[in-house]
C-alpha cells in the first residue's frame, strides 16, 4: 500500500523556461560577488573579477565528477574556499559559506517556474492522505533554499526534504533515499518516486524496492523510451525500466496506482 510520494524537483516539479541572457547571468554574480568583497574591505579587482566565474567552472567539473563516480556530494563551501584561496584571498569557513551563498543567485532570478498542475497534483496527494516528501540533487540547501520553496508555495506539502548537499550524497547513491525513507518511517515497498532522470531518480529509488515514475520533460517528451532506458543521459548505462511514464504530474491522479 502506497504510503507517502517522493519528488525530484528540477525537470520535475520546476523548470526555467526563460532563464535571463548569460551576459546578465555574469554581470549580476560580478556584482553581488563584488559587494560582498568590498563588505570585507578587499577589492575585487585583478584574478577576484573573475572569482565568480573560476567557482562555477569548479562547481560544474566537481559535481559532474562526483555525479559519475563516488556519488559524495562536493563540499561547496569548501569548493569557494579554494578558488578564493587560488586568487590570494584566504577566508574562514563561515565567509566561505558566505561566498557560497553569494555566488547561488537562486532560481526566482533565474525565471524558475513550477510546471502547470504542480500545486493542483500536490493538493490531490495530500487531501487523499498521502504524504509527501522531496529527494533532490543541489548545492545549496539551509534556509535560502527553504525561502525559495516558499516562493513558489510548495514549502507546506513537503515533509521530507532529503537534499544532496545536506545529506552528503548525489542520487542515485541509496543513503539519499534512505535519508528520506528513515526521515519518514516507512519501509521502500509503500513509497513512490516521481522523477525526470532514469538514473538518478529511477534507477536509485528501484534498487531499494520502491515505486518508480518517470516525468519526462520536453527533452526526453518525443525519445523512444525503450534507447532511454538504455542510454539514459547519453551515458551508455543500463538502467531499470520505470513502472509508470507520465508526461505530465497532472496524470498521475489518473494512475492505478493511486486510485481509491
């Protein structure tokens, strides 16, 4: 008996449909960096006008590699550190933190948007009883991440919220799973997990017993499913097949699997 759903969130329940140019993406992680420098008394000039950049160029290499090998989330903070470190700028791990936050402009500047029938589908789940709950791959959690959710009016659904950076691993590594799982006392077997990625989400949550549903996004909406669940991500590795395929959250109040 189905007992509570677990959430991706990016490509799942939000996206960025209209994300602002790059050239204002830097100038605006240039200025807050800046900012927050000369609230320190350095001044960002020289290497530390590109301090930003040198951290997302860090950011991507390590959780790509952390992603397809050991699945241990990198220390962020600790990643901002050493890059500031590399430019002559030695700061404590509260600044760090600091720099880390700084640097995260948050998905409201980005335009992200929930998808149409989020709130709908969520309302559905918990007025049937159902309880829900979050497992996310992200860099930033606490409470910037928290205010975000709140924007976007998800923060009261979820019970749980299992996030990478806090728990110390990527999905598809099962200890993020059984953060959620322990967090909210239910066995594998009585919990879903809606998700857009077959490895991460898919994959990982099968290998410990619990339900699957694929939410393909616009990407994946028109591939052949059976390559997919071959190839997932352009990776090459096989992965267990969802046991259901939704186009669209709304669908699954439509689902055998959460009928009356």
């Amino acid at each position: 008996m189905i007992q509570a759903v677990l959430f991706d969130l990016g490509d799942t329940l939000w996206h960025f449909p209209q994300m602002p140019p790059i050239e204002v993406i830097r100038g605006e992680t240039v200025h807050r960096i800046s900012d927050l420098l000369r609230s320190w008394g350095v001044e960002p000039d020289g290497d530390l006008f590109f301090l930003g950049r040198d951290i997302r160029v860090a950011v991507e290499k390590e959780t790509d590699a952390a992603y397809w090998g050991d699945l241990v989330s990198p220390d962020y903070p600790a990643l901002a550190q050493r890059v500031a470190a590399e430019k002559g700028l030695v700061i404590s791990g509260a600044r760090a933190q600091e720099l880390w936050n700084t640097w995260n402009l948050g998905g409201v500047f980005l335009g992200r948007r929930l998808y149409p029938g989020v709130l709908e589908t969520l309302e559905w789940l918990r007025d049937r009883g159902y309880r829900v709950g979050s497992v996310t791959n992200r860099g930033l959690g606490g409470e910037l991440f928290r205010e975000e959710l709140r924007h976007h009016g998800v923060d009261d659904f979820f019970e749980v919220l299992s996030i990478s950076c806090e728990v110390g691993y990527l999905k598809p590594h099962p200890r993020i799973f059984t953060h959620a799982l322990e967090s909210l006392g239910l066995p594998a077997e009585h919990v879903v997990m809606v998700g857009d990625s077959l490895r991460a989400d898919v994959a990982g949550a099968k290998a410990l017993g619990m339900t699957t549903i694929w939410k393909r996004d616009s990407r994946t909406r028109d591939s052949n499913i059976e390559r997919d669940m071959t190839e997932p991500e352009d990776s090459g590795e096989a992965v267990a097949a969802p046991d259901f395929v939704v186009d669209d959250l709304r669908e699954l109040m439509s689902l055998p699997l959460f009928r009356d």
